[in-house]
C-alpha cells in the first residue's frame, strides 16, 4: 500500500529563501566589526591583548574575541574559521588586536600568527633601560619615556612608580611603528599574569608583597647562573632579612651605579643611594633587573633546608654557602687560593 506523504508548507521555495537570507545576514553582521561606538567595543584605539596558549582550539580563542568585544558571534566566528580552514592552523603567541579588524583579518592574523614582525627576544636579568635600547634597536620602538612614568605605571596597574622589574623576559613580535605604549603594555600584561600564576601556586600567602617578590626575585636572577641555586640564593637573602642583617647583595650596588662592572670594588660599596644594600638594611626600594619565572619561583618558594647566610662565587657559574661568616672567610681564602695557583706560571 503506498502512503501519502503531505508536504509541509514550511519547507517550501519561500522558506528557504528566507533561511538563505537570514544565515547571509548572520555572516555578514559578523564579518562586519563592531564599531567604536558599539556596547561589544573594546574602546576606540585601544588595542586589545589576546594571549593563545599552545594547543588552543578555536572556539575556545572565539570566546575570547567575543568577551573582548572583537566578534559578535563567536559561533559564527568559529563556523567561518571551519569553512577556511583556520581552525587546524592557528598559532600560540600574544597577540595586540585593534577594535574594528574584521573577521577576515582576525582569521588571517591567527593563521599568519606573528610570523613577519620583528621578533625582539628578551633575556632575564636586563634592566629596563636595557631593554628599551633592546626594543629600539630590533624593532625601532622608543620606550625610554614611559619607562619612569609613574602614571603611566598605574595605569598598567604595576604596583610601582616605574616599570622596572615588570618587563617580562620573553621573545615578542612587534610590528614595527608599534606605539611604544602598547609594546609594554604587551610585556607588563604577560608579566603580571605570569606573577599571579606563580603566586597562586604557594600553598600559604607569602609574607611578602607582590613587588617585594618582584625586588628578591629581580636579585635572584642577577645573583644565579646557575638554576638549581635559586632557590638557595632567595633563602640566604631571606634569613639575612630576618635576622635584621643587610642584604650586601653586589648587584644591588651596580644598579645604582647605573652600570655593570666587572668586579664591584670597596669604593663602589660607598655611593649614596637606596639601592645600595651595603649601606641600607632592607630590600631596595624596587626591582634592579626584570626577572623571569624561575627566579619569581625562588622569591616565592626560597629552599626550606638553606641556612646559609653567606655565599661566595667559585668563579665557575656556582657559590659556596656558608652559615657563618667564619665559613664564609674560610671559603673565600680557599677560592682566592686555588685561583692564584691555577694562573701562577
């Protein structure tokens, strides 16, 4: 026996014409950006950071968009990165977006990633004004004027007058002509992120602040060259603190010399500044370098078995530590000695 099948009236011609229009409305409102004027804008001018993590899936950096008022749809916007094939190629990096950039170029520059841009690397332990002729060489980007701003400070949210300290080593890709705002804005955001991170991770609050942390870690890192001795090096530094002793940290004397000596000699030990650790007990009153993360772990987490109070250079990229300054005598007699034999004739 044959069925009649009725058609549905709402699966004719007409109806399906209506779908076809109302998906191309989607796609067209979603390919066109939202304008400054717009309640899912970023705000006119001011570029948006976006960090996509490796292995990131593209719904998930849509989500981000979205919530950053960059696209209004982010399932479209994931639709159209499936259709382009964007969605098995987009690239980790952090990324500054202008409000207004239309999806296809948001698809292009997640595809792309930041291949083509001048990749600045910077390495742990420069110091501010180091980085900057870093930036300026590599990318010609002129960041010297914000670098002790205090109001441009607050408004990245660094609990400092100034950006030292907060400039998180890393490799970055700057477009050149990049406003100089914006590139530390970049290098602060991924600074404190990472701060928060490593924060998070201590079981119990730490006795001190962030920027305090910030200070040790920033010590720390121009103290070790060797990793496994971070960790010994924040604890010398901490029981010396408790003990109500100076730090004596030589790094400290070459910053506010405002230049790296090779040996720091007893007239160094002399000049008047806060950041002289010789004269002054305390941390300085800031950071004297950019520390990167595994120096801010050694700030936050020092070695619980450390009791040394003193620790001197072998000349070979590691220290010996000592618990008393007798030791501590003893060990530089020792490394002064086998350096003289190892050079006489």
């Amino acid at each position: 026996m044959r069925k009649l099948v009725r058609r549905s009236r709402w699966m004719g011609p007409g109806t399906l014409v209506v779908l076809l229009a109302v998906a191309a409305f989607g796609l067209w409102h979603e390919f066109t950006p939202p304008g400054p004027g717009s309640s899912t804008s970023a705000g006119a001018g001011a570029p948006v950071y976006l960090e996509v993590p490796r292995g990131a899936r593209l719904h998930a950096v849509a989500e981000q968009l979205a919530r950053a008022g960059l696209v209004r749809n982010p399932f479209l916007f994931t639709l159209l990165g499936r259709i382009t094939g964007t969605d098995r190629s987009i690239k980790a990096g952090d990324y500054a977006v202008r409000p207004g950039t239309s999806v296809p170029d948001l698809l292009s520059l997640l595809k792309k990633g930041m291949s083509g841009l001048d990749q600045v690397t910077i390495p742990e332990g420069l110091t501010a004004r180091e980085i900057a002729r870093l930036l300026h060489a590599h990318a010609g980007v002129d960041t010297t004027a914000f670098l002790h701003d205090p109001a441009f400070a607050a408004r990245l949210e660094v609990p400092a007058p100034g950006l030292e300290g907060y400039l998180f080593p890393e490799t970055y890709s700057v477009l050149r002509g990049s406003r100089a705002e914006d590139v530390l804005r970049l290098m602060v955001a991924h600074g404190m992120r990472v701060l928060r991170e490593e924060m998070s991770k201590v079981p119990s609050p730490p006795l001190y602040t962030a920027h305090e942390i910030v200070t040790m870690a920033s010590i720390v890192e121009a103290e070790a060259h060797e990793s496994a001795e971070r960790a010994k090096i924040a604890a010398v530094y901490y029981n010396r603190l408790r003990k109500g002793m100076k730090l004596q940290a030589d790094p400290t004397v070459a910053y506010a010399l405002g230049r790296r000596p090779e040996r720091i000699l007893l007239r160094d030990l002399e000049v008047d500044s806060p950041y002289n650790t010789y004269r002054n007990y305390g941390l300085p009153p800031g950071p004297i370098a950019n520390p990167g993360r595994a120096s801010l772990q050694a700030a936050l987490c020092p070695d619980p078995r450390t009791q040394a109070l003193y620790f001197v250079s072998r000349g070979d990229g590691t220290h010996q530590f000592s618990a008393t300054l007798k030791d501590h005598d003893r060990a530089i007699a020792h490394i002064r000695g086998a350096s003289s034999t190892a050079v006489a004739p």
